[in-house]
C-alpha cells in the first residue's frame, strides 16, 4: 500500500545514531533550542535522547565504576577547614554528609540500605 499524501512514517535511530546526536550536541556549544532547529528534532526527542544517554553512561561514570569528584573547602595549613569528612550530592539536590570520625561499619551500612533502593 503507498501512501499518497507525502507524509513519511516515524524512523527510529539506533543506539549509536543517538549517541552520535547527543555528541554533536555536545560539541555544538549551542543551546538546546539552536541545536534542535538546526537538526530538525524536537526540543522533546533531543532532550529524551541525553537522557538515555546519560543514563546508560552512568551519570558520568567512566565505566570502570569511578566518578570523577571534586575536594571542597580551603586547605589551611595541611587540613582541610570546614570539611564534614565526606559529602555524596545525588540527583535531585540530594546530600549524604558524614563527619570525618564515622567508622566504616556504619558506612558500609548506608552503603547496602541505598542499593537495595
């Protein structure tokens, strides 16, 4: 059956042609919307296609497991001052804080409670 109107049906991209957007998206240094206008996606598509993307990439995980961190607080005279001993900031604004004396049990603990979630 042909279709005589011109419209021309939906075509899915494949894992890789998605990941192949989402770089030149990446490397545009344009916003979304310029981007979107120039490739003739939906600012809809583009933003479901970085999500996927990031998902399967671990949230910016290396694969290996690692996520890159970065130290805060100002190093005064070979200590950091006003440090809480470890921070973990999650999606969604969410913070886990422990003091520098926490013992390891109990973060081997929290540890299991948030990958049962």
């Amino acid at each position: 059956m042909t279709n005589d109107t011109g419209v021309v049906g939906k075509t899915r991209r494949t894992a890789a042609e998605i990941e192949q957007v989402v770089r030149e998206y990446e490397s545009s240094g344009l916003n979304r919307s310029q981007f979107c206008r120039r490739q003739g996606l939906t600012l809809g598509v583009l933003n479901r296609y970085l999500r996927r993307v990031h998902e399967t990439s671990g949230n910016g995980a290396s694969g290996d497991g690692l996520v890159a961190v970065e130290l805060a607080g100002k190093k005064v005279s070979g200590e950091w001052a006003g440090s809480c001993g470890l921070a973990v900031i999650l999606a969604k604004g969410r913070r886990i804080a422990v003091s520098g004396s926490f013992d390891a049990s109990t973060l081997q603990r929290l540890v299991q409670v948030l990958e049962r979630m």
